[in-house]
C-alpha cells in the first residue's frame, strides 16, 4: 500500500514537472533554452547600400557561411524617416520578439534627442547586444567638381548658402546632417543656413550627387570607397582623428583641413526591449565568437570598417555616455529638443 502511494505521488510530480516544462515552453518567444527554433530577421531600417544595409548583411553572412548560428537569418530593408519608422514598429510592435534584431548607429540616439522630427523612441527601448565597427563620416564631391578642398565649399556657403545643396542618407538633424554641418558650425558658419537635402539611406544619397542633384553629400567613409575606386567621386575629408586606409588614404582630415572637429560612427546589433535571457544570452556568446572568425575579418576589410567590439553590458554603458555626447553636439548646432 505504501508503495502505491510512493508510485502516485511520484508520478503526479514527473506530470507537475512535465506541465511547468511546457508552460515554459509556451511563454514569450525565445524564452525556450533550444533558441532559436526558427528563422531570424535582421533589419537593416533603410534603404539597400547604406551602411546599415552593409552591416545587417556582413552579420546574416557571416553566421550563417560559419554555421554559428544554423537556423537561416535573413535581412530585410525597412526605410523611411531616416530609421526613424521602423525604430517606432521595433519598439512598440516587435517588443517580446526575440527573432526580430535591428542594426542601429547613432542616429539611434540622435532622432531620440533633436528638435525638429525626433522620435520618441531610443536605445533604452532596445536591448542592446553588441556594438561590432566604427566607421567615420566623409564629405563628398563628383569627381569633376570645382570644389577642390573641404574649405572651398565652406567658403561658398559662407558667401551664399542657397548655392550649395549638401545631401545626405538621413533625415535633417540626424546623423548625416551633423556630419556635414559641423565643419560649417566649426567654421563660423551657422549651421541653420546650411541647404541640406535628405534621402533614406547613403545608396540614395550618392546617385543624387551622381544625378546632379546636389553638390555635396556627407556619407559614411566605408561606403564611399567603391564610388572613389571607380573614379566617379572625391572625397575631400574625413571625420576621423587620423587618416584611413585603402582607397581614402590620400584623403585629409578635418583637423588637416583645420575644423577642429571628429565624428565617430558605431554600429551595433539590438534586440527588442524584453528580449528574452535565453536570446541575449545566445547572442552575446554568438556575436563575440563571431568577431573572431577570419570571415568577419574579411568582411570588416572588405567594408572598410574598423573592428570595435562591445558586448551588451559595455555597449549599454558606452551608449549611455555617447547620449551625453549627442545631446551636447545637438544643443551646440541649436538642434537639441
């Protein structure tokens, strides 16, 4: 009789287990510990050829051409507003779904902060899971442009603003746009004078240069490079503290062209904001493996980009600080909200 009763209960607490198990199993996405159990998306909040389109497809091919991740990640391009559209779907629509993942830079934190358009949305309505490059803004002309330095259009906006269209792959006032203003801002030059055109991604950007339809855009330096190599464009200065390789590596930079100015771009990787533990915790150990691998390398060369890795905790931290840094640069510019 004992031993029936042992068997009972015994088998009421395998079934008690086996009910708490599926529970689990049935909560909010991702939460299972055999993450991922399908497809992932990464989003790239623009248009094809920018340098979140460029950085959402190094990731997708990288784990998926190593297998660290083997279920299929695909990529998909959502402009519109600079990042600003998607970034408000992410965070209202796609906030428990572990299977959802966004590429960001500082526009993350620059729409979150400006006046004019800004978003109500930012990084801490995200889960930040890795920063992985840096890149830097460069100042572009066509190559058959009678603009020869960076200070020979400073000095045509200075006589007259409305005869230079500067364009950029952002919406005014977002990351583009303070590339491109702050020589001006640094040259006495008042930044609300500037003629600034925007288009939804740096792809976009760099055929209105092509097309004649501005006369300078500000862009990423990564993305430039191919248009340099092929003899269409010149790149008069970058925003980085020291001169870049490859097909840049003539190019001065502000301070050589003496604006006493730097602008680093990141771009990192975010899930949603409750992201699940089993899905960042995936995440950060596949993201740091993947920085590792010589496919990664090849893709930050073959990009242009430079390797700067920051795992979740770190890269919350940094973007706690590059917000102070962001909201100092807007104030100046008289962008800030």
């Amino acid at each position: 009789m004992k031993w029936k009763k042992f068997k009972i209960v015994a088998m009421a607490s395998v079934m008690a287990l086996s009910l708490a198990a599926c529970a689990k199993d049935d909560g909010a996405e991702g939460s299972s510990s055999k993450y991922p159990e399908k497809n992932l998306t990464i989003v790239a909040p623009s248009g094809a050829g920018g340098g979140w389109d460029l950085t959402a497809r190094a990731i997708a091919k990288t784990m998926n051409d190593t297998k660290l991740i083997e279920k299929p990640i695909t990529v998909e391009n959502k402009p519109g507003g600079g990042g600003a559209v998607y970034m408000a779907e992410f965070a209202t629509k796609e906030v428990k779904n572990d299977y959802a993942l966004l590429v960001k830079s500082p526009p993350l934190l620059i729409n979150n902060n400006k006046a004019e358009g800004n978003s109500p949305y930012g990084y801490k309505d995200t889960t930040p899971l890795a920063q992985l490059t840096r890149d830097y803004g460069a100042i572009v002309v066509k190559a058959d442009s009678d603009f020869k330095t960076l200070k020979d259009v400073l000095e045509a906006i200075k006589k007259d603003a409305k005869s230079v269209t500067l364009a950029g792959g952002s919406a005014p006032g977002s990351m583009d746009h303070l590339v491109g203003v702050l020589p001006a801002f640094e040259y006495g030059i008042d930044p609300k004078t500037v003629k600034y055109v925007s288009y939804d991604g740096g792809g976009e950007a760099v055929a209105a240069l092509l097309g004649g339809n501005a006369d300078v855009i500000a862009t990423d330096a990564s993305t430039i490079g191919q248009y340099v190599k092929s003899g269409d464009v010149r790149v008069l200065a970058v925003s980085s503290s020291e001169r870049l390789g490859g097909e840049l590596s003539e190019v001065p930079t502000f301070k050589e062209e003496g604006i006493d100015a730097e602008f680093t771009i990141w771009r990192g990787l975010f899930g949603p904001k409750e992201m699940s533990d089993a899905a960042v915790d995936y995440w950060t150990e596949k993201l740091k493996a993947m920085t590792e691998t010589d496919e990664w390398k090849a893709e930050l060369e073959r990009n242009g980009w430079q390797s700067e890795y920051r795992g979740s905790e770190d890269f919350t931290k940094y973007l706690e600080d590059q917000d102070k840094v962001i909201v100092e640069l807007l104030t100046a510019l008289g962008m800030q909200k």
